[in-house]
C-alpha cells in the first residue's frame, strides 16, 4: 500500500481515498485478511483517522470490507447470490420452503402492519419468526404476521407457543387458496432483535424484504424479511438461470 | 421534542436516541420540515455530536431523515415505491419501458462487467446511458453494457453517439430472441457520476440492480441500475397487485 499524500485532491477526501484503498485491496489484499489498524492507516495515506473512516464506511457499504468486533476490519469475501423468488407464489413453510421457523406468538403489531393486514389497530396476530441460513451463516430474520382471521380454525389447545405453534399456523394457513403475492426491497437499518439474530451490530443496513401474501382479495399474510446487506445481493429471475458471480460495480468505479 | 438525558441507558446511546428521535418525528414533525441545527440538538439531548450524527445517519439509512446540501436535514416523504418488473421479460427500450435514453458510446468496461458479458476484457462495448425519473425526481441511474457481438449489423454512420445512437444499438438488439433474464439486488454506494445524476453526494448508499438478459444461451446485455436508497422501494411482483404504501419498519421499531 502506498503513502500517497491526498492533500490536492479536488474531489472529497474520503472519495478518493476510498478509490485507492479499493485498488489496494484487489492488488495487495487477500479474502479474509485483516487490515492494519486505522491510526496507522491514517498516517500511511496521510488523512485524519475521520476521513479514513469515512472512506472505510464506503467500502463496507460496497461489501468490500466487513467490521467485526473484536477482529477487526477483514477483506470480505464476493456477496453471496440469495434466491427471493418472488416468481414462484408459494406460501410460507410449503415444500421447499428454505426458511427456518422458530417461534410464534400472539401480539399486536405496529400499527403500519395492522394497517397493511387492515387488521384492527389493537387486534393481536399470530407473528412465525424465521430464519435463514446459507453456507452454514445467518443472512435473514423474518416476521410473519398472520391475523386470526386467516387462520379461524387454529386451535390453541396442542401447542400455544414455540416452533409447533408455528408450524400449526402455517398449516392452518395453508388451507387459503393463494391468489397472489407482491414483494418490495428497500434498505433499512437492523433493529436490536434482528441484529442479534444476523451476528450484527444494532443500525448495520440490512435489506428489508416485504411481501404480502393475497388470499380472498385481501392480505392475509405479511412477511418483513430482514438480509444482511453486507454478505447478501438479492437474485431475481428465472429459476435454474445464469448466476453473476462479481459485482459488476465492484471494479467498475 | 424532550430533554431527556440519555446517560444512564445500558443499549448504545446513538441507539436510544435513534428510537426517541423517531417518536418524535412521528409526534412533533411533518414532512418536509428542517431539523434544529445539530448543536442544539446535541445539546438538547445532553449527547456529543458524534452520537447525535449516528443517529441521524440511522434515520437517514431507515428513510426517514434526508440530508440535503444548502438545506439541513429535513423529515422525509414516505419511499416511493418504484416497479423493478422482473417478472415481465423485455428488452431494454421495448414499448413501455419506463427508461429514458441519454447517451451511449463505446469503451472497454471494467473487467468484472467483461466477465459478466464474457467478452474479452479489453473488447469495447457499447455503453447506453438512461435515466428514470418519477414524480419529477431522479430515481435511477442506468449503464446498460452490450458487447458488438450482439449487434453486429449495427452501422457507424449515421449517429456515431448520442442518443440517436443509443436507439440504434437498442433497436439492433430488439432483432435477437430474449430467452431469459434474471436479476439481483445489492446494496453500493453512488460512484461520482451516478451521485451527480440522482442529485446526491458520491458514497450515498443506492440500490444496485443488475440485470442480465439472456440470448442464443448467452448474455447478450448487461444493465446495472443504481437507484437511491433513501427515496426508492423497489416493487416485484403480479402486476396491478396491491401496493404497501407504508413502510412496515417504519413504526415496528
């Protein structure tokens, strides 16, 4: 790594240095390697350890490097391709279904949830928790909310919480005839539990995935998904189709 | 707003005020309104400004906060939701492509979009440049890369670049068989150009999506769209589904 003095670049400070940390890391560093520490990252290219941060924040943000506590800053390895499938319509827990259910119980949801179930604001619902795992690493927690009303048959006498009870309401779910389902992606930041369950620290970006599942003109299930941003490119698309196994703006910038 | 000190709370600090700040945004502010200074809020929160400046970059990160140049920071709009539309496989510039064409020219791409395309690393390609903008606003930046092998009865000399160009090459593309496309979503931060095309700093974090479309078995173009985080939601599924006009995370939290 070279020590260039970044003093009469025009563009911002961090921008720059984050364009030459970048060439550094595909010339100089390995998957997995972790880089010097910031004070003498700092003096190396001669920036305040403020201007460093930031450009380091960017090549986290890029999936370049990954903050661990108590290791460090590492050289990430490529994203790894998580297949949403929103082309395949499917209820939650059918076959083939690659989530792990692990709780469920009965509560009343923020109120911009009951809204979208247009469920009564104070009317509790059933929430599965799930998880998803791939390569042997958490990369998505999920809550799916699903109101008594779509499950009217459920009774609460075998199971009345934990991973049975899950599992009954996906089954009593099951009996709706699914007639649709849409999906948005956007960015978020991990909530405490969520953070927890992803190996991150709370307000890591995450990439939250909502789908809302149609039965009889109406939602009757709505799942907030929360991926880890940092490991994760979302894939889309036909199934058995081509994988791009690079970030095309990895190199690109 | 309150005062309360936030000293003695075991969770991060800038967490806390994250969530307190959040409630008050739901109580106190409208959309659109500037945010007191970040000294007064500092002060009224008893926090330093380092705290007080991860909060708000959570609440940046989350959608609710933007932070524009000149201006302040103000209380943001709800995301717009934006159809990304993978379900309907088209060509680039079919009719009712909601692209706008802005130039296009030939370059030798960065080395992991030659890969993607399996073109040789320092074989030029054409390189159309769009735009997409909703409601008056910028949403998304588009390189869209198509080797000359794919166009190969495509003719120099009318319209050498440009966007006369740019609906030459596309409409030369139209002549091939689309078997396929898939699509992946990642988490990037703006490059220089795509920052100054969305109206953000470079580094703002975006939403990338890269497209790859398929032909005779291979790709036969590759689109990588940068749209803003802060503003989009990106939208999959059946067409005239129901959309979720507020953001589930929103008040979960």
């Amino acid at each position: 790594m070279g020590t260039t003095q970044l003093e009469s670049v025009p563009e911002p400070k961090y921008w720059h240095l984050r364009t030459v940390l970048s060439e550094a890391l595909d010339s100089e560093f390995s998957v997995g390697e972790i880089l010097p520490n910031e004070r003498d990252l700092a003096a190396r290219f001669g920036v305040a350890r403020a201007t460093l941060r930031q450009a380091l924040e960017q090549l986290e943000l890029e999936g370049r490097l990954q903050r661990r506590r108590g290791v460090g800053t590492t050289v990430a390895p490529p994203r790894v391709g998580v297949a949403v499938g929103t082309e395949q319509h499917a209820w939650p827990g059918a076959a083939g279904d690659v989530w792990q259910t692990a709780d469920c119980d009965l509560a009343v949801p923020a109120a911009s949830v009951a809204d979208a179930l247009e469920s009564g604001r104070d009317e509790p619902v059933h929430t599965v928790h799930r998880s998803r795992v791939t390569h042997g690493q958490p990369v998505a927690a999920e809550l799916l909310y699903i109101p008594q009303s779509s499950v009217p048959d459920l009774s609460g006498i075998d199971a009345p919480s934990g991973a049975a009870r899950a599992r009954a309401v996906l089954r009593e779910l099951h009996r709706l005839e699914l007639e649709g389902q849409d999906s948005a992606v956007e960015l978020g930041s991990a909530r405490a539990d969520d953070a927890k369950a992803l190996d991150r620290l709370p307000g890591a970006p995450v990439l939250v995935v909502t789908t809302r599942y149609i039965a009889a003109g109406r939602t009757a299930a709505l799942s907030v998904a929360t991926y880890r941003a940092d490991t994760c490119r979302l894939t889309f698309g036909d199934s058995g189709g081509v994988e791009i196994h690079e970030d095309p703006q990895r190199r690109a910038s």
